[in-house]
C-alpha cells in the first residue's frame, strides 16, 4: 500500500484544523447555532443524512451533538479506531458545517471529499500496519487495492481542485491583467491588518504573484506527475503559496486544509526521511541548549566561589 505514513500526516492536519474549526464556536456556540441561535435553522443546508442538528430541539441533544463531534475528532486525530471515527468525523463535522456554514472559510468542501475517500484507505499507520500483518495474503491484497484507489481518488481530485481554480482565473480579466491580488487584498475583507500594507505598496510584486499564482494552479496537476523532483518542486510551492494565503490573507483553515491535501502526495519514504531529519535536529537543537546551560551553570558556580 502506498503513501500511508502521508495519509497519517493528512488526517493529524486535517483533524487539528477540524478542532480548530469545531473549538473556535465554543463561548458562542448556543449563541450561533444552538436550537435558538441567532443564525436560523432554516437558513442551514438540507443536507438529508448530514442535518443532524436539524433532529434536535433541546439544549441537551444540541451540547451532546457538538461536543461528540469535538471527542470523535480527537479521537480521530490521535488514530483510536480509524475506521469508526473517520466515518464520525465525516457525519458529525459535516452536519455542523451545514448547520452554521460561515464556520469555515474555504477548503472544508474538498476535506469532506477527501474524508469520504478516506474510508477506503489504511489511516491507522503503524498500528494497522501490525495489525493487518495477520491477515491472510488475499485479503491483504484486496485491502491494498482498495487502499490504492481511494489514495488515488484523493490525488485527483486535488489535481481537479487545483486545475479548475486556476483555469477560472484565466476567464477573468483581473487575473489576466495581474490587478486581481492588488484589488482582493486592497479591500481587507481577505487581508491581516499590519501584514498587507508593505504588499500594496509594490504592485510590480503582486502582479507577479498574481501570474505566478495561474501558472502554479494550473501547473500543478502536470508537476506531481511528471516526476519525483517535479513533484517536490509543485508541493514545496504549495505549502509556501498556502502559508502566505494563511498570513497575509488570514483563511487560516483553508490553507491547512489545502496543506493536508497537498501531504497526500509524499511518498513513504520522503516522509520517513523527513521526520528523521526533523529528529535530528531536534537532538542538535537540545544538546545545544544543555550544553549552554549546563555551561551557564558552571559559570554562576565560579562566579560564588570564595
């Protein structure tokens, strides 16, 4: 089976952003959404299966709701019980998005379906990994397949997502002029206040980035599939385009969102790689702090010495 340690990385982001999301309503949550909320019931999607929130009427249905939706997410994001808790996360988070749809602010569609296809795939890690040892070779085989499709699933339509975002810039004139970010973040809805001003004042710099950002989207589906160093190049791009959408724009979930997708792309190996790195520096960085402080130490002793 493929990209299963990616796969881990995309549901520990995903599920972070997800308590985000579910964490930010808490002081107001009656307030917003609850069943006498200020945000009507009847403004909420008909989302069928997904409109929990619609089959309760008490205070007591509406914390048990919320809350659960908190517990399976946490549950979700540390990997207890993969296969249940995946699907809970899908129906619980999905029919608070429906309930109070300004919860988010972009990427929670693409992260249901990528919840959906993630019912196919082996999101427990090492776990499961051990776990599915046990099994015979045929049902290890048929899991794989599936594993392999719904990772695929995934892949595509994050291509799709990307592809037809900057195809539709293409359509527009702003974009094509290379104006579109100059006028977006000049009128702060999408901007972090003390962050955008140095960018206004170089517009050569954000019609650049304005192109850049068409050719990337458009790009993208081409890279990840051209080759192992392609496929690099595109997701480091895309964790950095995502991080600037995060700061200066401030739709913090969405770049998250996105980040976790574009995670899905990593092979196994890149990620073990990574965290070995990581870890190493983390031994460097802690050697070097014991070493300062045990020297700081040693210093304030012969600095008492009579």
């Amino acid at each position: 089976m493929h990209g299963q340690r990616a796969l881990v990385l995309w549901r520990v982001v995903t599920g972070c952003t997800i308590l985000a999301q579910l964490l930010s309503s808490l002081p107001q949550r009656h307030f917003l959404f609850g069943p006498d909320g200020v945000y009507p019931e009847a403004f909420a999607r008909d989302s069928g299966l997904f409109g929990l929130y619609s089959l309760v009427q008490s205070d007591v249905g509406f914390e048990l709701l919320y809350f659960g939706s908190i517990a399976a997410t946490l549950a979700w994001t540390l990997g207890l019980f993969v296969p249940i808790t995946t699907l809970l996360v899908l129906v619980l988070w999905r029919s608070t998005f429906d309930r109070l749809p300004a919860l988010g602010d972009g990427g929670d569609n693409l992260a249901q379906l990528l919840l959906i296809y993630g019912l196919l795939t082996q999101l427990g890690g090492t776990a499961a990994e051990r776990w599915m040892k046990r099994l015979p070779a045929w049902v290890r085989d048929v899991r794989a397949m599936v594993h392999n499709t719904g990772l695929a699933a995934m892949w595509i339509q994050v291509c799709i997502v990307y592809f037809i975002a900057g195809a539709a810039k293409m359509h527009g004139e702003a974009w094509r002029n290379g104006t579109a970010l100059y006028y977006a973040l000049g009128t702060h809805k999408y901007s972090m206040p003390g962050v955008i001003d140095p960018l206004l004042d170089a517009p050569i710099l954000l019609t650049l980035l304005a192109y850049a950002t068409v050719v990337f989207q458009v790009g993208f589906p081409f890279l990840v599939l051209l080759n192992r160093h392609a496929r690099r190049v595109a997701l480091v791009v895309a964790f950095s385009f995502h991080l600037g959408i995060a700061t200066v724009m401030g739709l913090t979930t969405f770049a998250f969102f996105m980040i976790a997708a574009d995670l899905t792309f990593l092979s196994d190996s890149e990620v073990q790689a990574a965290s070995s790195r990581i870890r190493q520096l983390w031994a460097r960085v802690t050697k070097g702090s014991l070493s300062i402080l045990e020297s700081h130490n040693n210093t304030n002793k012969n600095d008492n010495t009579p």
